[in-house]
C-alpha cells in the first residue's frame, strides 16, 4: 500500500518522458548540417580534373582551335553527372569570347555555383594560348 500512496517515482518517470519528448523534437526540427565546403571543393577538383582530361593529350585545344563547340559540349556533358549544371567560356589571348553561344546543359539551377579558370595551349606550330572558364553547379 505504502508504493501505491508514494507518487514521486511516477512524476519522475512522466518528467523524464516529456523531457525525452521535447529533445527528439528539437532533434528532429534542427537540420543535419551538410558541408557546403566539401561539396564546393569537390565540384572544383570535378572541373579541374575534366579540363585536364581533355587536355592532357591536346583534344581541348584542337576541338577549339576548329570551333567545334557542339563536340566540345558532348564531351563536357558526357564526364558529369547528370545532377550537375554547367557553363563553358572560351576566351582568346585578348580576353574575347571565342564561343558564339553558351556551351551549356541548361539555365543556372542554384546560387551556388563555383567557377574554374584555366589555360590551354594549342600544341601546334602557331602555339595559340586560351582561357577557359568553368562554371558547375548541383542541382
């Protein structure tokens, strides 16, 4: 009889359940944090590696030399996945844009997006240097 009158152990047990209540709310309202920074320095290293790629045995050079930008689009499109957005600019010595139209997949998709320069160099005789800007975005 005595247990049944002695309230305490119960409102302690009601006290502990509400409180484990209240903190797997807040557990569950407060977002998973996702590094921003990892993702960012990974769509980097993507770009970077798919520019040296191309580059590596003097591809990238040559689809620019000849304008073949639809090419040089598939080849880009074809090394990311497609859960990734991307913008290539192709610019002469002089900083002119060489390309007459966006190499694009689409519109920008997200604010954030992270952009790669990087230079090329034709291996033919005439030796003509571009820029190229890189810009990659995830969905």
């Amino acid at each position: 009889m005595k247990l049944l009158r002695n309230k305490k152990g119960q409102v302690r047990i009601i006290e502990a359940f509400f409180a484990t209540i209240l903190l797997m709310a807040c557990l569950s309202i407060i977002p998973a944090s996702t590094s921003v920074k990892d993702s960012t320095q990974n769509l980097a290293s993507t770009a970077q590696n798919i520019l040296l790629s191309f580059d590596s045995n003097g591809h990238l050079a040559a689809l620019i030399k000849s304008h073949n930008w639809a090419s040089l689009k598939e080849c880009i499109e074809s090394s990311l996945p497609l859960t990734v957005w991307f913008n290539l600019t192709v610019f002469d010595q002089t900083m002119h844009v060489l390309n007459p139209f966006p190499i694009s997949n689409a519109g920008t998709v997200s604010d954030k997006i992270i952009s790669i320069d990087y230079i090329c160099a034709s291996q033919s005789s005439t030796y003509t240097i571009y820029f190229l800007q890189l810009q990659l975005s995830e969905i």
